[in-house]
C-alpha cells in the first residue's frame, strides 16, 4: 500500500491536528519535485517488508537492482491521496506523480487508487483528469451539511456545494464516492447530527466514515474552548450521536465494519482495511507514517526541511517495535473491526500463552455481553461498541 501526504491547505480548519500548510505555488512545486524523488528513494521498502528481498542501504540498492533488473517492483494493492489537501495540487502536479508511481511501482489491475478531495475544489475538469490517471475512489471532507457548523468549523465549502460535488463525481464516472462526518461538534445537536446523516445517507455515496470530535492540543478549537468561546458537547450527547448513527447506516443497508466506517455491501474501504489488517505501507511526504512490519517510521512534518533533504532519504525517525507492541497492536486492531480479533491466528502468530492470557482477559466482557465468541472469534457487542476503548485495554498486554 502507498500514501502521499499532500500538506498543502487554502485554510486550516479549526480542529486538525494533521500536519498541513498553505503556501505559494512556487512551494508546492518544489514540493512535487522532492515528493517524486522519495517516491523512487523508497522504491523497495515494500519489497524489504514482504521479504522479497532482504534489508539494504540505500547504496547497496543499486547493485541489487542491477542483479534483479529494473522490472522488479513492488505491487500496490492501494494507493491513497491524503492530506492536507490533495485537490490543492495543479492538474499537472497530479498527473506528474502518477507518472512516477507508475515508472517505480506496480499497480495491481484491481487497485483502489483514492483521492481525498474538499467539495469546492471538485470539478468535471478535475473528475475528468483523476479518471484518465486512474483514481477510482473519492474520499470528500464534508463534515457536516449545517452551513453554521461549517463555518464554525472554517471549512471552505457549503452543504449545498458538498452535494454538488457528490452529484459531480457521479456525473463524471467516479462512482465510488466516501464522505466523512464529525458529531460531537460544539453547538451540534442530536437533531442537527440526524439530519446530517440522513443527508448524507441519501446520496449515491459507497461509503460513510463518521468520528467524534477530538479536541487535539494546540489547534484553534482548543484555544477557543479553553477561552470560553466554544462549549464542548458533553459525553451523553456523544453516545446519543453515536445511537443515532448506527441506526441510520443500518437501516440504509450501510455494512458496519469497523468503529467509525460503513459502506454498502462490497465497498469497504480497502487501504483503510489494510491498516486494521497489519498490511505493510509505504507513506511520503512530510508528516508520513510508514510501518514494515517490524519498525514504524515517521518523516518529520517540517515541509522546507523536506524539500531541502539531498541524498537518499528524507529526515524521518523510526521505532522499533517490540513483542508486546506487535501482540497490542494485533488486539487492538482487530478489535476495531467487524471481522473481530481470531484468538487462532493470534495463537499462530504470537503463541499459545498469549492467546491464552487474552481469553482470560475476554471473560468479563463476554458475560457482560461487551464482547461476544463466534468460534475462535472475539467480536465487539453494540454495547461494547460505547466501552470499545476499555474493552481493548483490558485485553491488552501490560
């Protein structure tokens, strides 16, 4: 799987913590040009994570590559645009980066190649260009069709230009369409969300990711909460919010398939399944989180210190993962999805003293009916759903 980190944004919104910026055209194409040498840099990270061949200096590379021959690539399952915002990129930005993910990588025939996209930015002009380079799925930040909360919220768009863009992308072939909704806004009611979601449910969308509001430090929502200016929904509003979304999905024929994502029957989404799956990826540009398996690496979020790097790489940092990071991050994973945690595999995977420790953890929960057992299989309850994050610690390892 790839991820490009686009970290360019006309504005900031109000609660983002990504790591973005605005700048000059001149910035962004210097931009392009560093992102397309990380690209072939790290050509063959995904082949180390697979074990296709073994981990070398970037200098020893050369010589494996000359031994192997050049047609020798990594297959990506998936391809991801995220930000940021990639629809901030010139046309001719975007074309000259698929160019080069196709010159060093190999796309499989049924790649998911998402777009992450604001609704303003959405034109047939765009749709055409995404289509003819192979985008296949769009994932649109709309957040909420309340017009008040959106420019509370400073986003660009309106509710009425979210459902044009939904309307654009149809039109113009790209009929794997996902938006994104946040409850627990502050000044969100439990009506206001319920109109958002059947808003959004009345769309010829595929897919549906909708997250609780989180108050990240340093951004402007926290400064203006902390100043008075804003009032936090309260918890119980949160669980309501929550109620209200689950029963909307299900009763659109929306697959719950993990905590915070539904689709219609055969779209979930699959570089996000990945994640949940332990799939190796690759990520670049500045902020990008990359995982091999064995070690997770993050390239610093400083956009001029990435532009600037020469040589071989770009400055990142790395962490090791131990043991008890990789069984955790099993348990928790696994737990956030529909498919459920397989104590089987885990017992494969990690041994049978672990599966062990983690059924016993499970016994409470599966009498309290926040966990239920299909088999080998350890699913959330919809009542385990509102305690997930307790649930999954308990069954972690200390």
């Amino acid at each position: 799987m790839l991820y490009l980190h686009i970290p360019f944004c006309q504005s900031r919104c109000i609660y983002c913590d990504f790591y973005s910026t605005t700048g000059t055209a001149a910035l962004r194409r210097d931009f392009v040009r560093q992102l397309c040498r990380e690209l072939e840099w790290r050509k063959d990270y995904l082949l180390q994570a697979s074990g296709e061949i073994p981990a070398l200096s970037p200098d020893d590379w050369r010589g494996v590559r000359q031994q192997r021959g050049t047609g020798h690539t990594a297959c990506l399952s998936s391809v991801y645009w995220g930000g940021g915002t990639p629809s901030q990129l010139h046309e001719s930005e975007i074309e000259t980066l698929l160019e080069v993910i196709h010159r060093h990588y190999t796309l499989l025939p049924e790649a998911e190649v998402t777009f992450e996209a604001n609704p303003d930015d959405i034109t047939p002009e765009l749709v055409s260009l995404l289509r003819s380079c192979g985008v296949n799925r769009v994932s649109l930040g709309v957040q909420s069709f309340s017009d008040t909360l959106l420019q509370m919220l400073h986003r660009r768009h309106s509710a009425a230009r979210a459902i044009q863009a939904v309307e654009t992308l149809q039109t113009g072939g790209i009929d794997n369409i996902s938006i994104d909704l946040i409850y627990g806004l502050p000044g969100q009611t439990l009506e206001s969300f319920r109109s958002d979601c059947r808003q959004a449910l009345s769309l010829p969308v595929t897919h549906l990711s909708s997250y609780a509001l989180s108050v990240e430090p340093h951004t402007p929502l926290s400064r203006m909460i902390d100043r008075g200016q804003l009032q936090p929904a309260d918890e119980e509003l949160f669980l309501a919010q929550y109620e209200v979304l689950l029963d909307a999905t299900a009763a659109a024929g929306f697959e719950h398939y993990e905590i915070s994502n539904f689709c219609r029957p055969g779209f979930r989404a699959r570089h996000n399944s990945g994640y949940w799956q332990g799939v190796p990826y690759l990520g670049v540009g500045p902020g990008a989180h990359s995982f091999d398996l064995v070690s997770r690496r993050v390239n610093s979020p400083d956009l001029h210190g990435y532009i600037q790097a020469a040589g071989s790489d770009v400055p990142h940092e790395t962490e090791q993962l131990t043991r008890r990071d990789r069984i955790n991050e099993f348990t928790f994973t696994s737990l956030r999805t529909s498919d459920g945690l397989d104590l089987a595999l885990m017992e494969q995977q990690f041994g049978l003293s672990v599966r062990q420790t983690v059924a016993r953890c499970a016994l409470p929960h599966l009498r309290a009916q926040r966990l239920v057992q299909c088999g080998t299989v350890l699913r959330l309850t919809r009542s385990g759903l509102f305690v997930s994050d307790s649930v999954m610690s308990d069954l972690m390892l200390d």
